[in-house]
C-alpha cells in the first residue's frame, strides 16, 4: 500500500528475528557468523529441493494431493538436512574447543552451545521468512495492495508475513531442541522438532480450503506457541541441572 | 578437574565466543553497508523500462546491447565489450605498476587525489542530482553545489592523508564504492554479467601468474617495505578497547612517539600490524591510488608472535585490507540482481558473503595476497543462475499454495 505499510509486513515477519539478532547475536561476533552461514545452509537446501521440483512445477492441478506430496517431501528433507547441520556443528565443537585449549581459555559453557544453536536456527527462520514472505513483499511498497480469492479477510502479504512469522519463531527454537535432543540423546527431543514441523506443513493445507485460512493461520500461531513452551520448559531443566 | 578449576578461574578470562571472529565481521559490515546502499540506489531510481537511455561508457564502446538482439549476437557483444574493458584495465595497471617501480609517488598521488575527486564531485553530483528530483527535495543551486565541493573535498583528503580520522576514511570509502557500483550497474545486462565474470578472471590471473600485474605490485611493494598504492578498506578497529586487548601480545615498541598526540593515539589504535605498514605511518607517506582492483591482503604479523590458529583460520590477528574493487564489483553484481527481483538479491548477498568467508579462510591458509572477486563471484553468479530459475517458481508454488492461489482456473 505504501512504504509505511511494506516495512509493518515485513517487521511482522522479521521483528522477533530483529529483537533476537540485536539482542543476542550482534553482541558476539561469531554467532552472527553462524547465523549467515546457516541461512545459507537452508537456502542451499531450499534450491536443491526446488531443483528437484523444478520439472513437477508449476502444479496445473488443483488436487490435493500434489500438494501433499510436496510438503511432505519439503519437510522430509529439510529434516534430514538438519542432521547434517548437527554433524556439522559436532565438527565445529570440537574445533572450538582445541582452540579454547590452545589458548588457556575456557571451553564452551552449556550457554554458549544453546546461544549457536539458536543462532543456527535463527539462521533457518530468517531463511524461510526472506524467501518465503519478504522476497514476495515488494510490490507491498508501491500504492495498492492485494486478496486472495478463498482467504479475503485480509491482504495476502499480511497473511504471509504472519505464517511467515509462526515459522520463523517454530524454526528457531526447534534447532535449539533439537542440538539438545542429539547432544542429551533424548529421543522426546529428537522426535518433537520433526513431529511439529510435519504438523505445521500440514496445517497450512487448510488453507486451501475456502475461508480455511481463519482457522489455519491461528492453528500455526499456537504451533509456535507449543514450540516455544517446549522450549522455555526444556532450557529451564538444562539449567537447573547444571 | 582442570576443566572445572578453569572454569572456576574463567570470570578473569572471557569465552571464546566473545571475540572469535571479530575481524571478519568487521570486513563484513562495511561490505554488507556498501551492497545494501547500492541495493537502495538501484531500486530508488533505476526503473525497469530504461532501455531508451543509451549508456556509452569505456565498457560499452564495441557493442551497444538492445533487447531486440538475438540471444548469440547479445552473448557475443557482451564478451567483447568485455574482453574491451579488460584489456584497457591490463594495460593501465601495468602502466600503474611501471610507474610504483620508477618510484613515481607524485604521479600515482596526483592520480589518486585527481580519481577520488572526480568520482565524488561528478558522479556523487550526478547521483545527488537524481536522488534530489526523484524525491523532490528543495534545495537551490548554489547551496547544493557549496556541499557538493565540501563533500567532495574532505573525501578526498581523508581518503589519503594518512591523519584523518579512521571512521571518515573508511566512510568515504564506502561512498566511493557506492558511487562507482552504481554507474557500473547502468550498464546493460549481458554486457554487466560478462564484465563481472570476466573481472574474476583477470583477477585471478593477475594475482596468482608470476606475470600478473598486481602479483608484481604486491612482490614489489613488500620487497621494498612500502605500502600497496591503492584504494584500499582497511577493517582496523574503530573502538581502543579492543586494540588494547590484542596490544599485550605484540611485543612491539610501541613507546609513543613523543611527537604529536595524534601519532600516539594512531599508534593505540592499529591492531598488531607488520614493520610494512609501521614505516608507512612513520614515513607519513601518502597511499596513492590505482585502477580499482586490487587484491586482497592480510597483513599477518610475525609468526612466532602469534598462536597459530590453523584448525578454524579465525582467529589470524592482522588488519583484513579489502580492495575497494572488491566492494565495487560484490555491490555491481547485488545491484544488477535487484534489477531482477529482490529474491535474487538475498540469495546473491549470502553467496558473496560465502565467497568472502571463502576466500579469507584461504587467506588465513596460504597467508599470502589473494584475489577476492573470483569465489564471490562465482558464487554469487551461481546463486542467482539457480535463484532465477529454480527457486522462485517452487516458492511463489509454495506460498501461493500456502494461501490458496487465485489464479485457479474455475470454470465461471
């Protein structure tokens, strides 16, 4: 609608992932080294899985199912690729904690591990809500805006930035869960962060549905609602243990 | 047991996350700054339906693209426009490196002062001058033109005079980079990503070939003790609490010099540097200025003063200098993305800031000056490749599907 407007989308989007950055990250510089390095991590992972998409898109059909297969395979993978990014991160621990030995410091506190691995995951949401909603938002800074037919309650780019926003706060704090489900090999841990992911991809095909979206979007808010808690619950025992 | 006593004893000494990395984002800030002004200029004031403009320019002279061309002929002109600029380039460094060999300081100065001054004054007035219509500023001529000189001025004394304040020269830096990305980012399509690729492959050549121009600059320069005479970003930290952290390990004769308070006050503020620039500073010799590229150097202090830190490569404590042709052509090939669509322009900033990380983890390696466009680039040419054709169909699919598209075709 205006410039006004475009930067309110994409403050609701990107505002939690601004006041973590600012708050958390920017103080130390290797966790913003980590951020950039995972957001590009995920962002090579969403090409490789585009590229694999690439000859089934665009989907002509409106069949449910097509779009099942999708979001299944999508989140599937990205899973899998997470486990990649922990054996990554495994590599960069004991890196880190040679070069702490050299250099008479102390080795990585529990705090410092749960500060990469929510930098990491800041990394995957800031992905996913730069590609998916903020890339989508420019023509939201010029003077008009846009509907969707099944989902006119409100703009598409708002609707967008507040999915966006719903995954972005599920993305970060599932990689925290997840470095400390592998790390503790908790299996409660492990199983949760993919369980709510495949849950939310799912959820979004009510917003197929006409008018589906009141239901959906607010379906995926309490999602990373859940994730949060989950979170909030798991870093209080890890810190009261130690 | 140690463990638990040193972390006992760690409120003396701060965790490694505090400070591991610290010079990299310090080159990354100033780059991220000069892509992001860029990005902004671009979508300010280019827009899409500019093709009656003709932009003549040094890189254009052999083939004038338009959009009714046929897809070899386009191809073909864009390469020998290209082959064109490079060949000028080659022969003016050599001409640049013939000159720092007959110890020509006044010419090398004079052209500095004479290319940074032009650069500001003209293109920053042109600019200016765009940016003030597009937004309809009011502002009369003379008051406009009494800042421009000002501006223009204080940018090229800060730029070198080795005593102005570090934030100003790297400031102006950064604008000039902007100023010359943008003019860059004019040219037409094809003409601009053949240029980007084959400024990567000059760069490569010229530093890495026994023969290459720069690789000759750089032996010459350290043969001689002197600094490179170039437009060079030089990432020293701005705040003194740093500095002095990594003063205690290096053992160098830092007594101030009883001279000016300045001098002192520079020499607090230089993180470990090598005898190199330490003669440069005390012989007050000016840094003149080449052609716009120019490698990229890490000024390693001795090896026995500092820990080695092979295993990440982080950790290296010398100033990171980044030629301001760097900045110039990363913020080119971001700008032309955003031409595109901003989806290009994020995937492309990650690719080049890879590229950087790439490239200063082989610098930390090989500890020797190495070219700093051909891995951005080559990234950033990829990602955007891959970014154009295959992500931005699967993610419009995928939030369109996310949010029910209207597109559908219903029988009415």
């Amino acid at each position: 609608m205006t410039v006004a407007a475009g930067l309110g989308y994409a403050l609701i989007a990107l505002g939690p992932a601004l006041s973590i950055f600012v708050s958390v990250i920017a103080k130390k510089p290797f966790l913003v080294l980590t951020l950039l390095s995972s957001t590009l991590f995920w962002l090579v992972s969403l090409i490789l899985l585009s590229g694999a998409w690439r000859a089934f898109l665009p989907i002509k059909s409106s069949a449910l199912w097509t779009y099942v297969i999708v979001i299944v395979t999508s989140v599937s993978f990205q899973e899998g690729v997470r486990l990649v990014f922990w054996k990554l991160y495994k590599k960069l621990e004991e890196m880190l904690n040679a070069f702490a030995d050299r250099t008479s410091k102390p080795r990585l506190f529990l705090t410092d591990k749960m500060q990469i691995g929510l930098a990491g995951g800041l990394g995957h949401g800031v992905a996913h809500a730069v590609f998916f909603c903020l890339s989508l938002l420019t023509p939201a800074f010029g003077g008009a805006t846009y509907y969707v037919e099944r989902c006119s309650h409100m703009p598409f780019f708002l609707i967008s930035a507040i999915i966006s926003l719903a995954f972005l706060l599920m993305h970060t704090f599932s990689m925290v869960i997840a470095f400390n489900g592998y790390a503790e090999s908790r299996k409660s841990d492990q199983l949760f962060v993919p369980i709510i992911h495949m849950v939310a991809a799912i959820m979004t095909l009510i917003n197929l549905a006409p008018g589906g979206c009141a239901i959906g979007v607010p379906l995926l808010c309490i999602s990373a609602a859940v994730t949060l808690q989950y979170c909030w619950m798991m870093v209080c025992r890890r810190l009261r243990e130690n | 047991m140690d463990q638990t006593l040193v972390s006992d004893a760690s409120f003396s000494s701060s965790p490694i996350l505090e400070t591991l990395g610290e010079e990299i984002l310090r080159i990354l800030y100033p780059v991220s700054f000069c892509m992001f002004l860029v990005v902004l200029l671009v979508s300010a004031l280019i827009s899409s339906d500019n093709s009656s403009m003709s932009f003549s320019s040094i890189a254009s002279i052999a083939y004038s693209e338009s959009s009714s061309d046929s897809f070899w002929s386009k191809l073909s002109g864009a390469f020998l426009n290209s082959l064109l600029f490079i060949a000028v380039i080659t022969i003016l460094t050599f001409f640049l490196v013939l000159l720092f060999y007959l110890r020509c300081t006044p010419c090398l100065k004079s052209y500095m002062a004479f290319s940074s001054f032009v650069v500001l004054s003209f293109l920053g007035g042109e600019i200016s001058l765009l940016l003030l219509s597009r937004f309809v500023v009011p502002i009369d001529a003379f008051s406009f033109l009494l800042l421009l000189f000002n501006f223009s001025v204080v940018g090229t004394l800060s730029v070198f005079l080795a005593k102005a304040p570090i934030s100003l020269t790297q400031g102006y830096l950064v604008i000039i980079g902007v100023l010359v990305a943008y003019w860059f980012t004019l040219l037409p399509e094809w003409t601009t990503w053949a240029l980007l690729i084959s400024m990567a492959l000059y760069d490569l050549a010229a530093v890495l070939l026994p023969v290459g121009p720069l690789r000759l600059l750089v032996e010459l320069a350290i043969s001689r003790d002197e600094e490179i005479p170039a437009l060079v970003y030089e990432a020293r930290p701005v705040d003194t609490q740093a500095s002095g952290r990594r003063l205690w390990r290096e053992r160098r004769n830092f007594e101030g010099n009883p001279g000016s308070v300045s001098d002192t006050l520079r020499h607090e503020n230089l993180t470990p540097q090598t005898t190199m620039t330490i003669t440069v500073e005390a012989s007050d010799e000016d840094s003149a200025s080449t052609e716009l590229v120019a490698p990229l150097v890490s000024q390693q202090p001795r090896r026995q003063e500092i820990e080695a830190v092979e295993g990440i490569g982080l950790g290296s404590s010398g100033a990171i200098k980044l030629g301001l042709g760097d900045f110039i052509f990363y913020s080119v090939l971001v700008g032309r993305a955003a031409l595109y669509d901003f989806m290009t322009v994020y995937a492309c900033y990650l690719a080049i800031v890879a590229g950087l990380g790439v490239t200063l983890l082989l610098l930390a390696f090989y500890r020797k000056a190495l070219p700093a466009l051909p891995v951005s680039i080559a990234f950033g040419v990829l990602f955007y490749v891959l970014t154009r054709e295959l992500l931005e169909v699967f993610v419009v699919q995928c939030s369109v599907n996310l949010l029910i598209s209207g597109e559908r075709k219903r029988a009415r």
